[in-house]
C-alpha cells in the first residue's frame, strides 16, 4: 500500500483501491444517515455537526475500472450532509463546520481549488463552513480539540493515517472527552502483524509511547499470525487496547481483507461514546460486508474481502448478504440478549439489553427487532410500551 499523492493543481491523482472504495462507501453512508437520526431526534434535535478529516489528502482519485473520477472523503462528507438533511425533511437550518486538514500543501490546495470546485461544491469551500489546515495532526491536536469543542454539538473524526506512528493515544483520549464525539479511525493493525512477527526493535518505542500498547498483543504468536485464531486475537486486543487506553465506552470494527488470505490488512475502528451512534455505523457496516460465512462472523464481525469483488477482472460494486448470514446474526443473539431476558425475569429495557450486547456481535437494530419478535410470535416474552402489552404484528 503506498501514500497517494495529490498534485496542487489536480493533473496528477492518485488511483483508487478496492478497499478504499468500500472505506468511502461506509463513510458516506452513515454519515447521511447519522445526520438524519440526529437531527430528526426528537422535537428539535441536534443542529450542530463538525466533520473532521484529519488525512484528506486531495478529495479525488482515478478510478481504473470506470475509468473516471472517484470522489474522496471531503466530498462525500459534505454530500452526505446535504442528503441527511433533505431526507429529514425538516425546515430548521443546521450549523456544520468542516475542517480538512492534511500535512503535505499540495493536497489542500488539489481539494480546494480543483476537486471541490470540480464535484460542484466550490460555494462551500469558499464559505465560513470550511476550514483548511496545514499541518501535522499530533501538532494541531490541541487546535483541534478547541475549535471542534466551541462548536458544540455532535463532532465525527475522520482519522485515516498512513501507518500506526501519525496518531498517539493520547489524542485519541482527548478526542473521546468531547462531549458528542466519535471517531473513524484507519488502524493499520496488518503493519502491528509485521511488528510482532519482526520483533522490530526499533519500532518498540514508538509501540510504547505513541500508541501505548507495551502490554497488549503480548500473547501473540509471531509464526501463526496468518491463522484465523491469530487474526481473531489481534481484533479483540486491538479492541480492548482503545477501550482503555483510549478511554472509548464503545468500540466496533470493521475489517478491510485482501484478496487469497485471511489476514486483516486494517480495520475501520469506530468509537463512540454514543449507543445510537454504534447502532448507526453498525447499520453502515452491514450494507459493505462481504464475509458471508460463519467462521469469518465470528473471527472479523463485519468486512470487505476484495477477492468478493473480483470475477474475470470486472469489479462489482454491489453485494448482497445472503440468508444464512441473516439468520446468522439472529440466532447468535440467543447467547446474549436471550441470556438477559432469562435473568431479568420481571423485565428489561430494550435501550439495557442494546448497552450491554451490541459490541458482542455482528446484529444490527432490524436483527434485534426480529429477534424479539419471533420469541414474542412464540409465546416466549411480552414487550410493553407505555404501560401496554404491545398486540400489533411488529
């Protein structure tokens, strides 16, 4: 995987991968969606976002199996935004900032002048919406986190370095204490794979005081990274690792595969301290899975495994998980949301039984809705709604 390079003027773009594909598909589509849970939330919900991209690079790529321009995350955020918004077909304004920020000038100056301009969106970058920043993240840190927090309101980090060294833990925690926050965060874990089986030496500094992790990944065995119990073992210490040392409440993954092995190339690591927010990316998540077998469910959560997409060299853009991954997820909330309804005997709030299970598995809302409603058509639990045993179908 090599860094992408920008020209300031847009001649020179750098081409799109599979992977990076399925990334910005998941990406716009929950943003478009958590725009509408949000600000359709209630009476008046919330009106205030920041969108943070932290890596933007230049906002376009070429696009070798359509032979066309592919949008970036710049564009896609804020076009996502604008569909949110009209899908809530709500009339009171919302209050956006977005701030794109990239180290190298040439690929600000690529996104401002050329591919915002050139996807049509050049009245917001010329707008107070925007902010351009020059800069290295560890160095804006703090910038960052007092602008986003005068804001106020609901704040998305979009943090996709290259490599594990460009965001420490310790801005990771001082992103997860802003109120109404959340991260999307590119985990390089396939280079942490490479560390261990190397036992790079000179890297070890960095692995203790960049990304705090000297006591995590301990248990690893170097010459099986490959194996599907390996691979399982480095998601759930990489979990655990950003559940505590990044001080985040809820932590879920998404995995980017390449194509003839099992090895994780990088997970999409959300955090949130936000249970609507989980049940969100989850939905997002789903839409681009293709691990459709139960072994890789239990081993990955949700993912994208390239080789799915590859038939004669054509690339297919659309997939579509089959029943058995369905009743998959169904049936494996038995093991916990049907152990909290056998404890709690007088009764359980669904808003409980989603807080303490929605990490444990790869179930989305519909499949708990299901869920509860074939053991309610067996007879098995009652649901009540303000006082009433519900009679209606669902």
């Amino acid at each position: 995987m090599s860094r992408a390079e920008w020209s300031a003027d847009g001649s020179t773009l750098p081409v799109i991968d599979p992977h990076t594909k399925a990334k910005h598909k998941i990406l716009e589509e929950y943003i478009e969606n958590l725009v509408i849970t949000l600000y359709g939330k209630g009476r008046y919900g919330v009106t205030n976002f920041t969108f943070v991209d932290a890596f933007c690079g230049g906002g376009m790529y070429e696009d070798p199996e359509t032979q066309q321009k592919w949008e970036g995350s710049p564009l896609r955020i804020i076009k996502a935004v604008q569909k949110g918004y009209e899908k809530s077909k709500r009339q009171y304004p919302l209050n956006v900032k977005y701030i794109f920020m990239d180290s190298n000038k040439a690929h600000l100056d690529c996104l401002k002048n050329y591919s915002l301009p050139a996807a049509g969106l050049e009245k917001i970058a010329a707008s107070d919406s925007c902010i351009f920043e020059h800069g290295d993240f560890e160095n804006l840190i703090d910038w960052l986190i007092f602008t986003v927090g005068n804001h106020r309101g609901h704040s998305l980090f979009l943090l996709d370095p290259f490599g594990w060294t460009q965001v420490s833990m310790s801005s990771i925690r001082k992103i997860n204490s802003l109120p109404g926050s959340e991260i999307i965060y590119t985990y390089m874990i396939d280079y942490i794979a490479r560390f261990i089986e190397l036992r790079n030496d000179s890297q070890f500094n960095n692995f203790q005081n960049v990304l705090e992790a000297d006591d995590y990944y301990l248990n690893a065995n170097p010459g099986k990274i490959e194996t599907f119990g390996e691979q399982c073992y480095l998601r759930d210490q990489s979990m655990l690792l950003f559940r505590e040392r990044g001080n985040a409440k809820y932590v879920f993954t998404f995995s980017l595969i390449p194509r003839g092995n099992y090895r994780v190339l990088y997970y999409l690591m959300h955090m949130s301290s936000n249970l609507t927010a989980l049940e969100v990316v989850k939905e997002s998540f789903w839409k681009e899975n293709t691990l459709d077998y139960e072994y890789c469910f239990e081993v990955y959560g949700y993912g994208f495994r390239s080789s799915d997409y590859y038939q004669e060299g054509q690339l297919e853009l659309q997939f579509d998980i089959n029943k058995e991954s369905n009743e998959f997820c169904i049936d494996k909330l038995d093991r916990d949301v049907g152990r909290l309804i056998e404890e709690n005997r007088e009764g359980i709030r669904f808003r409980e039984i989603s807080n303490q299970t929605m990490e444990r598995n790869p179930a989305n809302r519909n499949h708990y809705t299901k869920y509860l409603n074939r053991r309610r058509d067996a007879s098995e639990i009652e649901v009540i709604r303000k006082g009433e045993v519900l009679t209606k179908k669902k």
